[in-house]
C-alpha cells in the first residue's frame, strides 16, 4: 500500500510551528507503521504492530496526547493530520489482518484434512479407572472366600446410618461439620415433612450415607442368618479435599454373621484380605480403635514405603465384632449369633497398592495417570 503522508504547509513568516513538527513527525510515522503493517508475517506480529504505534503507549498516541498543549488553530491542524494517519494505518492493519487470517486458515485445513481412502485407524483400548480397577480385585477377594456382593441406597435415613449403628444423638458424627443432609425426594417419592424439616440442630431426617455400614442393619432385616456379604459404594463426608481426604471416595463394606464367629475370624479374613491385594510380604499391624458399631473394634494399617525410601504406616480400613445393639436393630439375637464387620477404604488400599501419594489424583482424570493403567 502507497503512504499518504500527512503533511501541512510551513509556518507564516518562515518560522518553523510546533504544529508543522508535529504534523512532520506523523507522517513519519505514518510510513514506518505502514511498512511495518505490510512486513508482518503472523497475526502476533501484527498485534505487536499496532500496540507499538496505536496502543497506550505507542509512537502515534503519544503525538495526540501533545494535542492539548497547542492553540486552538495548531490543535485542529494536528488532529487532522493525526486522523489521516490513524485511518491510514487502520486501513492498512484491517488488509493485513485479513491476508494473515485467510492464511492461517488454510494452514488449519490442510493439518486437518483426512485422506478418506487410507484405512481406518482403530482406536486405543482403553483401561479401568484404577479405583475401578482395585474395587473389582477386592470384591474378587471376598467373592473367593464366600461372600456375597450387594448394594444399597446413597440417600439414607439417620435411623439406619446414625441410630441403628448404635450412635448417640450428640456424637460430632451427626453435625452439619461431618455430615450432608439432604431435603426432597427419596427413592422418587415426596419425603415425608415431618421427616425433611429442618431441626433444631439444623439437620434433617435424610442424609447422604457416610458409610457403607447402613447395609449391615438393612442386610439383617432383609434375612436370616448366617450372613456373609460385601457392599461396595459411594461416601460422602464434609471433608476438605487433601493428599489423604476427599469428600466423596468410596468404600467396601464386609458383614459377617453366624454362630461361633471371634476376633480370629475377623483377624483371619483381614489378614487373607491384605496378602491378596498388597502381596504376601506386605507388613501389617492391628491397632486397637473405637467405632460405635464394634466392639472390640481394630484398625488395620500397612507399611507404605515412599519415592524417598522412608517408611510409614497408612490406615487401611476398619473393622471390629459387630455390637450387641446392632444385632438387636437388625432383629437378630446377640446370645444366639456373633458377627464382624470392616470398611475397606478403596482409595487408601489403591494408594499402597500402586503408590500413589495423593488421594486427589484418582478424581483429576489426568491421562498421564489413567494411561499407566
């Protein structure tokens, strides 16, 4: 494109005007941001351009910020100049622009552009989610020593996750901090407005499960003994996601009922369990614990050794002989049966099992993680 510099006639009098400097230093820079427009190669450069001579601080906006300190006759000089100018390379930028855009679309086309007489490619094989993936070997495990896998609801009643499990009214388990109580609808049904309204503790009757363990008292009132089942599912705490919580993961929950049952059993189970998934060399320890449904009650942890070679244990699950009072909510007799129960956390046993050092990692949906599995 041919410059149109700007250009006024001299000073009266032979005396140079600080108009006509101005005016002479805009068509200066009229022809520099031309050819520079003109010289662009991409749309970046181009950007560059126009912020060098039209942005805040560029050479062309500096000259109208001098419009202010001129007489009323030199400022409507230079402000022609100055909108011959601005329009000019507006022009030439606007032309350019559309040449480095058609340009570059072309180039997108031609990277995209599918020969349709090649053979098709097949996709990758995908893999399990590696929480899928460790919750399938555990139910395998149980599965292998007799157990029956069965499920439940995730929308609960506080009867069946907080009362027949032996929790009294005024444990910090129940509170808004630990718990998330839920109003509306349950299992597609209008919940009952005595049962929804909210308490004086600000709770409700209906709550998402906090355990697996409201299906021990639903297993129990739904048959007779004796009992073997595992229960996988979904969680939900009030817990502030870190490297070792999160406020959904998800657990697998053990129940056994029969006659004769001890701590030995419980003990035996676990301790077949922890070999099959983490190796028959795996270190582990029972640690005594409380948990109002058991009683005694133990947890199992691991030896997890890091990247660094330091060694620690990690909690695994939790576990214990089921509480009188449990048996009696789901209708059994305590003096006739005997039972045990455990938690398996299935996001801590897939931590020691691959080494993972950060629960948040399994819901990142990072394909650098998926893709090893």
């Amino acid at each position: 494109m041919t410059p149109n510099p700007a250009s006024a006639p001299p000073a009266q009098d032979g005396r140079d005007s600080r108009a006509f400097a101005l005016t002479e230093e805009l068509a200066e820079l009229e022809a520099q941001a031309i050819a520079a427009v003109e010289a662009a190669e991409s749309l970046e450069a181009l950007d560059e351009v126009q912020s060098a001579y039209l942005g805040k601080k560029g050479l062309i906006a500096q000259v109208k910020r001098q419009l202010g300190g001129l007489e009323p006759d030199e400022r409507k000089t230079v402000g022609q100049a100055y909108g011959r100018v601005s329009g000019a390379f507006a022009q030439a930028e606007a032309a350019r622009r559309d040449t480095l855009e058609l340009a570059r679309d072309e180039r997108i086309l031609a990277s995209e552009q599918i020969d349709v007489s090649l053979p098709p490619r097949l996709p990758k094989r995908g893999s399990l989610h590696p929480l899928r993936q460790t919750l399938e070997d555990i139910l395998d495990v149980f599965v292998g020593l007799g157990y029956e896998v069965v499920t439940g609801p995730e929308v609960e009643s506080d009867w069946f996750n907080f009362d027949a499990l032996n929790t009294v009214m005024d444990h910090p388990a129940r509170t808004l901090q630990d718990t998330i109580y839920v109003s509306g609808l349950h299992d597609g049904e209008p919940i009952d407005p005595d049962q929804a309204a909210v308490r004086e503790d600000g709770t409700t009757g209906l709550l998402l499960r906090t355990q697996t363990s409201p299906m021990q008292v639903r297993t129990m009132l739904d048959r007779e003994p004796p009992v073997y089942v595992a229960i996988p599912g979904r969680v939900y705490r009030q817990d502030t996601p870190d490297a070792t919580h999160l406020p959904v993961f998800h657990q697998i929950e053990g129940l056994a009922v029969d006659t004769d049952l001890s701590l030995s059993n419980l003990y035996g189970t676990l301790d077949a369990f922890a070999k099959a998934m983490l190796g028959d060399e795996v270190k582990t320890r029972f640690r005594p614990h409380y948990f109002p449904f058991t009683e005694p009650s133990a947890e199992l942890d691991a030896w997890v050794v890091d990247a660094s070679g330091k060694g620690g244990w990690m909690e695994l699950l939790g576990s214990g002989m089921v509480h009188p009072n449990v048996l009696r909510a789901g209708g059994y007799d305590p003096e006739e049966v005997q039972g045990f129960a455990f938690g398996v956390g299935i996001e801590r046993t897939a931590m020691v099992r691959y080494g993972i050092p950060d629960l948040r990692l399994f819901a990142d949906n990072d394909v650098r993680l998926l893709s090893s599995f």
